[in-house]
C-alpha cells in the first residue's frame, strides 16, 4: 500500500463493512460512514503506523479492490498464551474488500500473504477478531486454518453491542506445540 491507495482503501473499508455488517451493526451507523473521513483516519493511521505493521492491497486493472492491515497484538492483556518476547503475536487488524470482488480471490490472496509476511517478520502467529454473528467472515477464516481459541469480548458500536470472537493461525511448528486456549 502506498499513500496514493488511501482514497481505494477507505472505499474498501466504508463499502466492505456495509455488505459485511448489514443486520449485525446498526444501519444507521453504517449509512453515516463517510467516504471523506475514513480516507483522512486512513491517511492518519498509514503515516503514523509502526515499524512492523503492515499495509497490503489487492489490485485488479490496477485498481484497488481489497485491503489488509497487521502488525503486533495490541492488547497488553488477554495476549494468546503463545505469545513469548521472543516470539509476539501479530494481530491482523482489518481485511475488506469492495462488495463487488467478494469471493474473487483478493482477500485469500491478502490473508496468505499476511500470514506469509507474519511469518517471515518472526510472529509466532497471527490472531484476529471477528464479528461473532458474521458467519461469512468466519468460515473464510476458519477455510485460511484460523481456529477460534475461546476468547469473546464485546463493545458498542452505534448504540447495540455487538459480540467478538478470537480466531488465531500458529506460524510456526515450535509456536503450535505450545498451549492455546480452547
């Protein structure tokens, strides 16, 4: 991702959480999604990301279609139980894809290459969060080898609170011998 992908980006993230979280997040909350400051927090976050986080986008006819952020866990508690100091766990912290190019290849195309990169960058794996009632994103998860390790929480998004679960794909064998929550 470069900077000149933030305007695509932000359409990825405005249109993917309107087709995913349609009857889960209230529809008032995703009609006031705004094109203008999603690209603006976008622009924020790329500038001011860390050293190890990651910014990948899928193209087709050089077109921005899907975009992946990961980087390290952001939780200082509650972190996977397979997370060492020598070996951290990457969080992936967001993949979308305009509504048009679901089930096309470019957000399998950008989850291999993140646990790709997660990998290679030294994590022991890569956890996620996920909508509990977004059953799509969690068979396309669970299709990538990502298992739900028990973990939940809940927050409040336009006044309904809605429920997440934690998904995680070990990195490596050395980090799957490990223990996990279950």
């Amino acid at each position: 991702m470069t900077l000149d992908d933030v305007p695509a980006v932000a359409a990825c993230r405005v249109f993917g959480w309107r087709r995913a979280y349609a009857g889960i997040v209230p529809q008032s909350y995703l009609d006031r999604m705004d094109l203008a400051e999603e690209a603006e927090l976008r622009r924020t976050h790329f500038t001011k990301a860390g050293p190890r986080t990651v910014n990948l986008v899928a193209e087709r006819d050089g077109l921005v279609v899907a975009w992946a952020c990961f980087g390290p866990y952001r939780e200082t508690e509650g972190v996977p139980l397979y997370s060492t100091p020598e070996r951290p766990v990457a969080e992936l912290y967001t993949l979308y894809a305009l509504p048009e190019h679901h089930s096309t290849g470019a957000g399998r195309a950008l989850m291999t290459a993140s646990l790709e990169r997660a990998h290679a960058a030294g994590f022991a794996a890569l956890s996620l969060w996920v909508l509990k009632e977004n059953a799509v994103a969690r068979r396309f998860y669970e299709k990538a080898g990502c298992t739900w390790d028990g973990a939940e929480e809940s927050f409040e998004i336009g006044g309904a609170t809605v429920d997440e679960v934690r998904y995680v794909s070990l990195l490596s064998a050395a980090a799957a011998a490990a223990p996990s929550r279950g």
